[in-house]
C-alpha cells in the first residue's frame, strides 16, 4: 500500500518525460523570502541530503542557497542566499486563525511555478502520525508534489503557515492537507538562526488518550486530558511531583482536550521555564508548577502509550502469580503481579491479557498477591476503576468495572 502521509519529493526518474541521462536526481519545492537580506523558510524534506540548493526567483533569478539548519521534527528548514533588498512575505498568526477560514496557497505544483490554489481551514492542531510536535493546520487546499515549503495565505495575505504533507492513498489529492503552523516554523527558525539548532521542553512522562471509561474510573466530567502513564526515572516530571495516574487536564492554562495536545504544548516551551500543570489525583484536582526540561537528542522520549496468588475465581476471573526477578530486570520493574490466565469476566471486559503485569489498582500498589486479594476484595461494584498494567514493557491505564459486588 502506499504511504499513509507521502512527503512531496519529486524525482525525474518518476516520470519517463524528465528523464535525464547522467544527471544526479534532482527534488522540487517551494520556499518563500522572510527578510530583505536574504533569509527563506521551506521544509526540511525539500533539501535533505541535497549537495546543493538551488533558488529560483520571481524574476527568474538562480541563486545558490547556503543552509544555515533544519529540524527534522518540525520539518523547517532555514536557507540564506546571497542578496539584498529582496521582497518579503507578510507574516500572520497562526493562533489566530480560525477553522471555516479561506486561505491560499502559492508553489510549484509538478514544476508550474507560482500556482494558486484555494480552501478552507479544515482543523487546527492536528496531531500526525510520527509528527509529535507540530500542531499542524488541516485543510482542503489542492497540495501536490512540488508544493512542499510553500506558503499558506490568509485572505489579508499574509502567511499563517508552511505547506507540508498530505493524505493520500493513491498518490494524489485528497482534500486533505497539512500545514505547518507560521508561529511554529518563525521559533524553530529564530532558534536555528540563533545557535544552529532547536531546543525543545520535555516533561518525561508516557501518556495516553482518556476515553469513557478511563474518564469515569478517574473521577472526570468528560474524557478529556492527557493521563500519565507512566513517568520516566530522573525526568523533570519526576523531580516536579508528577505520578503514574495523573491526569494533565491543563497546561500553562491551556486545555488540553486529546492526549496528543501535551507534546506540542511542551514541546514549545523553552527549557528552564517553570510551567503550570492542572492534573487530577484520585478525583482531586491539583495545580503543579515544575521546571521544564530539554528534550534529548536521541529522539522521541515522551511517547504516547497504545490503549490496547488469586485464583482464577476471583472478582476479575484471572490468575496472577508473583513477579519473577526475570521480569523484574527485563521490565525494570519493582512492584506487580504477572496475569497467567484470563477468563470470562471483568478482567477480560477490561482488556487484561496474559503475560500483563498489574502494578496499580484503584490508586493502590499492587506489590504482591496478598496486595491483589485485597485490593480485589475492596473493589466498587457499578463504577470504574482504574487499573495500571504494564504490557510488553509499555505502561497503560485500563478501565476496570464490576457489575456486582
């Protein structure tokens, strides 16, 4: 099958009538001006492993572009071309921009230079896969191969944000196109021009989505918010008080509505910044002020968790058995019991599968199989609870529920 979200590089080999014999391929896109003295902004999958940039002009002028860096992450690239007096985009704010909202967009579609197309702002704050830290700007503006680091217009003109990905399942347009934010791409590049790279903030926490029934076990109103699954050893989050079943409803007073919000909001803030964080703490809402701290360059740290003794005549129907020293190290673990056998019942209505390991229930550790027995014994009927599991090393909260006691 193709690719789920397919970067615009475009090749001559991909179309028999560019093909060129003895020519090193070549990729296509756009870009735009950001300051008279030579400064433009494109993304960073135009210019990857390029030996060298070449940058067209309105006026049809060809200059070479140095690149003073690119993120990765956020997919911008900041380029330097040597000339003066040079025409510059407007910039707008992506902040303020709103969903139903027309907007342009100019590039090079398959090499037609200064193509424009229009839409409607579909969705803002879009989360991506693999694309953690950008909340990109959704739209159904006609984006093509050639159109990527092209500029994304409001109607006074002015640039909300940079063309960068779309959804596709046959290589064309969909009606579904990504943008990357003018307020994200003007810091990433800001950051870039000042000390060559980005600098992002980092929690060190595994999350995950709060549904219904998570919502329920939490004591929350709505399933909204990001729940902790779990929180790494030496993080920031550890040091500032976070624990394994908080749930971030706010972050520096913004609401977080999907777990997905958390990352970019994070993301965004400089390292050494103390941050405000709502959570909710067995049904008790709380406010926790931590430093920030920065992201570490071996990649994706703070990850979003998949949702996915007692005999087996217990409440839940399972069979669990103490935590092997085998498991313990393999997992790093020090506190839980591992579920050997499920049966029909609440524990499988949850989700729990063999090979689990139950480390929290009801906000009580689960340290051995007396703890479970008693823990069980104590569980509500007719309401949910949160039970903590950890599934092939990855932490996540399950929503438990007996129907009687």
């Amino acid at each position: 099958m193709p690719e789920l979200f397919r970067h615009f590089f475009r090749f001559p080999d991909q179309d028999p009538r560019q093909q060129r014999p003895h020519k090193a391929p070549q990729s296509l896109g756009s870009g735009f001006i950001i300051s008279s003295d030579g400064y433009l902004l494109t993304n960073h999958h135009v210019i990857d492993g390029a030996a060298e940039v070449i940058v067209r002009l309105a006026d049809r002028r060809e200059l070479v572009a140095e690149v003073i860096g690119s993120d990765k992450r956020t997919d911008v690239a900041l380029l330097k071309v040597s000339a003066t007096d040079l025409p510059t985009v407007p910039m707008g704010s992506s902040e303020k921009l709103e969903v139903g909202e027309w907007v342009l967009a100019i590039g090079s579609p398959f090499g037609f230079d200064h193509s424009v197309t229009a839409g409607i702002v579909s969705a803002k704050e879009r989360a991506l896969a693999n694309e953690t830290y950008v909340p990109f700007i959704q739209t159904d503006v006609a984006i093509n191969p050639g159109n990527s680091g092209g500029p994304l217009f409001n109607l006074d003109g002015k640039v909300v944000g940079i063309n960068s990905q779309i959804y596709t399942r046959s290589g064309g347009f969909m009606g579904l196109s990504f943008a990357i934010p003018i307020d994200v791409a003007m810091e990433v590049a800001e950051q870039i021009k000042e000390q060559g790279y980005v600098r992002r903030g980092w929690l060190g926490v595994i999350i995950q989505e709060v549904n219904k029934d998570l919502a329920e076990s939490f004591g929350l109103d709505r399933p909204a918010g990001a729940l902790v699954a779990k929180v790494l050893p030496g993080s920031p989050a550890q040091s500032g008080g976070l624990q394994d079943g908080d749930v971030i409803t706010r972050f520096n007073e913004r609401d977080i509505i999907l777990s997905s919000d958390l990352p970019h909001m994070v993301g965004r803030v400089r390292p050494g910044t103390v941050a405000r964080l709502n959570v909710v703490r067995g049904g008790v809402r709380k406010v926790i002020r931590l430093k920030i701290g920065e992201l570490p360059e071996d990649g994706n740290v703070q990850l979003s968790a998949a949702p996915q003794a007692a005999p087996a005549a217990n409440r839940l129907a399972v069979d669990v058995q103490p935590l092997t020293e085998a498991l313990r190290e393999k997992w790093n673990l020090q506190t839980g019991v591992v579920v050997e056998q499920v049966s029909k019942g609440p524990g499988a209505d949850a989700g729990l599968m063999e090979g689990d390991i139950i480390t929290m229930m009801y906000g009580e550790r689960i340290d051995s199989l007396a703890d479970f027995d008693r823990v069980v014994k104590a569980l509500p009927a007719g309401r949910a609870v949160p039970m903590r599991i950890v599934r092939r090393g990855s932490p996540l909260f399950l929503p438990l529920k007996l129907t009687r006691q």
